[in-house]
C-alpha cells in the first residue's frame, strides 16, 4: 500500500504513555492497528488534541480516552468530541472507557449521538478492537471520495496501455527526453497517470454530462443549493459567456452592472446585443460601492433604454437577461432578494457574478445575500444564475469554475442551454481541474464548510481588530501627529446589552463572527461613505480587508499629508508579500481558507517595517535598489518619504481623486454597439489617436484602468469632450506614469508609445 493510502488513527488519551494495565492495553491495541498496516498517531493530553486540529484533517479514525483530562463529568472528553463533530460529522469517533467505570451510566444523549462506537478496551481483544476500527476507518476513507474523483482514482489504479490521447500516455513521452524527465519529476507520474481523454468512458464527459462527471455536477448542485450546476474548465470568464450565449442573442436589450467584468463586455460583443448601463456608487477612496435600488427600478431602466441611441431601431426594447457583480470587488454583498424583487419586474432572467463569493452559502454571516439561497425558488419569479470561480475562494485548481441554475418562470432546458456551454468548452479538458471541482463540493458539504469558511472570517476579524488597536496605541492620545494605516470598516460597533458602542478593536469575536449587522452599511454611518442606501440593502464582507493609506480627506481630497499605495504595494513586493488589488490610497487582501496567522502577522510586522523606513528617511537605494539602478537620474539621492511625499503632491495638484470620481459619474453616450466596434477593429477601420487629442471620438475596444477593470470607456462609446471628465482623467494618468517611471497603472485598452497614452478609435470618414 502507498503511504498516501495507509489508513491514519488518532488516539487521544492522557494515560497513553502510563504503565497501567489501562495504558498498556492501549499499547497493545496500537500495535494491532500497526499490524494491519495502519498509521498510529498518540496524542497525550487534551491540550495536544486542540493544538493539533490543523492535522486532524488526516485522521481517518479518532480514538478518545473517556476519562480524559480527568475532570468532573466527563467534560474534557465530552467538549473535545463535541468540537471534533462540529468540525467532521462523519468521521469515526471511538470512546474508550476502563471497565470499572461506569461510562455508559454517565453519557449524555448528546454525547451518544456524536460517538460512532463505545469500547471497553481490557474486555475484548486488542486485535478485535483493531479490526473494528479498521473497519470503521475504510467506511469513513470510501465515503470521503466524491463521484468524479472516485473514478477518476480507480481508472488510474489500472495502468491500462493508452492507445489514445493525450499523447503523453501517462507521461511515458515525457520521460523519453531530458526537459521531459525533469517535467515528470516535478509535478510526479500521478498527475500524468489522471490527465485523460474523453474517449475513457469509465470517467464519463463534460460535454454531455453523462457518467461520473454527470454525478459530479448533480452532487455539486445539491452541495451549493441548485437546481443544476455545470462544471466549466476555463474559468468564470468563460462562465458568463456560457449564460449568455442561453439567454441573449443579437440586439437583444441586458441590464449591465457597470461594475462588470471584461468578460461581460466580451459576452455581449459575441451575442451582439446592446448594453444599458446600471451605475453603482463610489466612496472618497474611489472604493466601488452597490447599484442603488433606485437604479433598478422599472422607470428608470425605461427611461434609459428609451434614451439610448441603439435601441431606436430594434424590434424589441424589452430588457431579457441582467447581470450583477455580487459581492463587489471590494467586497459588497447586496441582499440578493431585494435585487431579485427589484430586476424581476424587467427581465425574466437575472445572472450574479459571484467569480470571488463562491463560499458564500457556507456560512450563516451571509444569509440572504447570494444566489443559490435555501428557500428562494420561485417559479413565478425570475430564472437565476450564478457564476463562481471555484479556484478563487474556494479550493480548487486555476480556471475551475462552476454555473449554478435556479429555475423561474422561464426555466432552463438542458439540450438547449447545453448548445451554449459546448460552443465554449474544450472537448479535451483537463481532468485534474473537474476533479478539483468535485473534491472542493465535498469540502464545502456540511460542517466542513461552515468551519473552513468561519475560520476565514475569525483570522480576518483577528487581523483589523489588531489593525484597529496599533491605530489607537499609535494615534491616540499626544501622538496625534503620528500615523497608521486605517481600515475601512466600522469605527465601532453596537454590542447586546450595552448601551451605545464600542470601538471595533473591543468588539467581541464572537459578536463580528455572527452579527451580520455589524457590517452591515447602515444609513447615515460615516465609515463606509456611501449615501441614500436603504438599510440592510448591502454589507461588506469581513474576508476581503482593505487597508487605507493616510492621505484623503472626508470629503475626497486629499490632505496636506499622504502615502499612496502604489508606494507600500511595491515595498511588500519586495518582502513577498502580493495583494489582491489596490487604489490610489487604498490596498485590497483578500483572507481565503489558506490564510494563517503567521501570514497575516508578517503582513502586520512588514507594515510596521515600511513605517520605519518612512519616519526614518531610508534612501531608496536601500529600500528600492532597483528604481535607482534603472533611473538613476530619477530616483538617485531621494528617500522613501521624499518619493511619498513627491507622489502624494503630485495626485493633490493634479486632483487625480477626484477625476476618478467625475470620470466615473458620468454614463458615456453609446455611439455604436460593441459588436459593430469589433467589426470595425479587426478589419482595421480604426486610428491609433493619441488621448490628448482624443476628444469626441468613438472608442474600438474599452479602456479598463485596472485593478479592478472597471470600463471608463466600453467598446462604441464617445469620449467626450477633451476637457471633460474621462480624457482629463486618462491624461492624469498618462502624466504620473511620465514622472513616476517603475510605478505605471494598467491600462487595458491604451499604449504607452513615447511617453503618450494612445488608444484606438473608429475612423471619421466611417469607413
């Protein structure tokens, strides 16, 4: 047997290592379980139990000494399978008792109903004991494989002759060279061995959902509360494609979150239809904020379709299909059923774009506010879709990713919405990704989600509490002068019972951990900046934490005194550590299942470390040694805080905030739709125009300033005038690049030649 296969049994009890005839038995019954090829871990105490959670995932069988801890009634051994059962409901738990006791007088129902078996170890056999066990332990193993998985492992147990793609066959090819050999060494034969074709029936195909993959998709729809769910290997981009291409077609009308995705843009270029625009909110650090509800609302979704130019002389202006980013991307999470409620009223069917939300169902701080939710089927209401990189948040491997379906008034026929997702799916996927789909359902089934995602949302908690506490220790009281890094998030928070509220450092763990009220973005609370919400219509996410940066002001300028991010996001580069996304002033971690506390307490320390180097004026030439060996002219002689203060001045002068702000406030005229742009990019009916002599032109491709990818500009829309909002703002851009060489923005859409922003732009003469 492979050490990976061996069979893992954990022993729990602090008189292990006593020799008693108790302790010795328990020897023995070790040594059975080693006879039958298993793998014995003893743990002696019950604080060795607790430190050693993070292993417990291994165990196939956990053992516990009845009388452990010796404490009154039982506790010790009680709490301790209690908080293994909230963690694993089915793996095997055995209470080991002495026979002069009286264990089966003192347990409680509770206690009985989370135990699988009760042994009194000194009255049968140890190898009988062993046998039991072992039994138990292949049950548990044999049920822990989901449907794809489990196939896909015993098609690869029969080192069958592959006569069939891929041509590797099993990674022999690889072996048969050099750079091959050291190919197959690194990622091992394993993977080689379930990297198949769609001609091995035994392992079934995604394209027509048959077999184990067709199991795989059914288990995964039961798991996240679907009516049906589709696998898809190439990620959530391609996911949305895959529901548009079932839902829109050519000048057909979709209501677009104008906090969409680029594949959003691309999915409605591909159906040729026509976008109108909802316009979500943006707070003083440009943070994008929620769709107001008034955005949605019948009336004013009619007044812009009867406004726009492209809608003049279609057949039907009738909104089919809406699409949501829910949560944003910086973590706003709408209540799903007032969104529903809202959209219902104007089109049949409405997608959430859940690519980062995937957990969302697992955890009960979330209830309400996503798709798939337990008790929202409606058959008179919209049909629902949902679409989830599985790899982002959850775990699975990159480009997994999953659509949900809940059926409506216009429910999903599958032999047709399966026309769209094979026009977009390879017909050689790779097997290892559907297998990471189907063993990440099986993470999320029952405790074992609520745990994984409670314990992302704890270490999260635990971070900006201690954010918020070296922000008071560092900024209170005479050291007003001095800075720190703020968190956005709510100041304080209201606690049962108390009157008022507490700083959030204060705040209960247990209250922020279960309170949804507590992110909640109540009306008329400063912190999150947003105005003319209803109350409980949006919450922040605890997971994705965002760091601010000193520097803006209440009202959106900014201060006298200022870092930007881009300055702190290089210098945790440099020290590995690479956040999600970041703003002018603001910087985006994202606290996923395999965050621990030594990696956000690093996070914390090199912080701490880029405040030192700041208040000490360290030379660039020790803090960012390349900037200075590329452009010494530029950079030689400065400091970290010069380079910060230089930045800083340069974005107050330039009003660079608040022309993010403008830019963004402002629905740019559609002039032709993004299919027509497209036609004309690729048969090169377009210029290359520079942006400071872009005015009132028609853009061929969107402009997206990332992170995150918002579109100031989408394909077939005009610029504006040149001194309006959106070319002053892309010309602001092109400026700070200019001056601050090593720290420019990601642009898609334009080009740095010679120092110049250009973009493509439809030719004047039509052609």
């Amino acid at each position: 047997m492979n050490p990976e296969e061996r069979l893992i049994v954990v022993i729990i009890d602090d008189t292990i290592n006593t020799d008693t005839p108790y302790g010795r038995t328990i020897h023995r019954i070790s040594k059975g379980l080693a006879d039958f090829d298993i793998e014995v871990v003893t743990i002696a105490s019950l604080e060795g139990a607790r430190s050693a959670y993070a292993n417990l995932p291994a165990a196939d069988c956990i053992l516990i000494g009845w009388d452990l801890g010796n404490t009154p009634d039982h506790a010790a051994a009680k709490q301790l399978i209690h908080e293994i059962r909230q963690r694993n409901e089915d793996i095997p738990i055995f209470l080991l008792a002495d026979p002069g006791g009286e264990a089966p007088n003192e347990l409680t129902v509770d206690t009985i109903r989370e135990i699988n078996e009760y042994i009194y170890i000194m009255e049968d056999t140890p190898e009988f004991i062993a046998g039991r066990i072992t039994a138990a332990a292949n049950r548990y193993k044999e049920k822990l494989l989901p449907p794809f998985f489990n196939a896909l492992v015993k098609f690869s147990k029969d080192f069958e002759y592959s006569w069939h793609t891929p041509g590797h066959a099993g990674g022999t090819a690889f072996r048969k060279s050099p750079a091959g050999r050291l190919f197959h060494k690194f990622f091992g034969e394993q993977l080689f061995r379930s990297d198949l074709s769609i001609s091995v029936a035994e392992t079934g195909s995604l394209l027509d959902h048959s077999g184990p993959v067709g199991e795989a998709e059914r288990y995964a729809a039961k798991v996240f509360g679907a009516d049906d769910t589709y696998f898809v290997t190439n990620g959530t981009s391609t996911a949305n494609k895959i529901v548009f291409f079932n839902r829109v077609s050519r000048d057909d009308v979709v209501l677009v979150d104008r906090n969409c995705h680029k594949s959003a843009e691309h999915a409605l270029t591909m159906t040729h239809s026509i976008a109108i625009f909802m316009i979500p909110t943006r707070n003083r650090y440009g943070i994008i904020g929620p769709i107001p509800p008034g955005e949605m609302a019948e009336k004013t979704i009619q007044s812009r379709i009867d406004a726009c130019p492209l809608t003049k002389d279609i057949e039907s202006t009738q909104p089919v299909h809406a699409i949501i980013t829910n949560s944003t991307y910086d973590g706003l999470c709408y209540d799903a059923t007032g969104v529903e409620d809202l959209l219902g009223k104007s089109v049949d069917s409405i997608h959430f774009d859940e690519a980062w939300y995937g957990y969302a169902r697992f955890n009960p701080l979330y209830s309400g506010r996503f798709a798939m939710r337990d008790g929202a089927k409606n058959e008179k209401g919209p049909t629902i879709f949902a679409t989830q990189s599985t790899h982002k948040l959850l775990a699975a491997l990159s480009q997994a990713s999953m659509v949900h379906v809940r059926n409506g008034r216009v429910p999903i026929e599958h032999s047709r919405f399966n026309e769209g997702f094979m026009m977009h799916s390879s017909t050689s996927p790779l097997y290892t990704i559907i297998a990471s789909l189907d063993v990440s359902s099986k993470m999320m089934e029952g405790a074992s989600g609520r745990v994984l995602t409670t314990e992302s949302i704890e270490e999260a908690i635990r971070f900006r509490r201690t954010m918020a506490r070296i922000h008071s220790e560092v900024c209170g009281g005479k050291k007003k002068d001095d800075w720190w890094f703020e968190m956005w998030q709510p100041d304080r928070v209201a606690v049962p019972g108390l009157k008022g509220r507490v700083p959030f450092a204060e705040a209960p763990l247990e209250l922020l951990r279960d309170n949804p009220s507590c992110w909640v973005l109540h009306p008329g609370d400063k912190w999150h900046g947003f105005a003319g919400l209803p109350d409980n219509y949006c919450m922040l996410d605890p997971i994705k934490v965002t760091v601010v940066m000193p520097g803006v002001l209440e009202n959106g300028s900014l201060a006298g005194f200022g870092i930007p991010a881009a300055v702190v996001v290089k210098f945790l580069d440099t020290r590995g550590i690479v956040n999600e996304k970041s703003g002018d002033y603001i910087i985006l971690f994202l606290f996923s299942m395999g965050i621990t506390k030594g990696k956000w307490g690093t996070l914390v320390t090199e912080l701490f470390e880029f405040k030192r180097h700041h208040d000490e004026e360290s030379p660039l030439e020790e803090v960012f040694p390349d900037l200075t060996t590329q452009w010494p002219e530029r950079y030689g002689g400065m400091t970290l805080k010069s380079l910060c203060v230089e930045m800083h001045q340069f974005k107050k002068e330039h009003k660079m905030c608040e022309l993010l702000q403008q830019a963004y406030s402002i629905l740019p005229e559609p002039a032709i739709s993004y299919a027509v742009a497209y036609r004309k990019l690729i048969r090169g009916n377009v210029e290359h125009v520079p942006v400071s002599k872009a005015g009132d032109r028609i853009v061929a491709t969107g402009i997206f300033p990332y992170p995150p990818g918002i579109p100031v500009l989408a394909p077939g829309e005009r610029t504006g005038a040149q001194d309006g909002p959106i070319l002053k703002y892309l010309c602001s851009l092109q400026d700070f690049d200019r001056r601050f060489p090593g720290f420019e923005h990601d642009t898609h859409g334009v080009e740095m030649i010679n120092g110049e922003y250009m973009m493509y732009c439809i030719k004047e003469d039509g052609s």
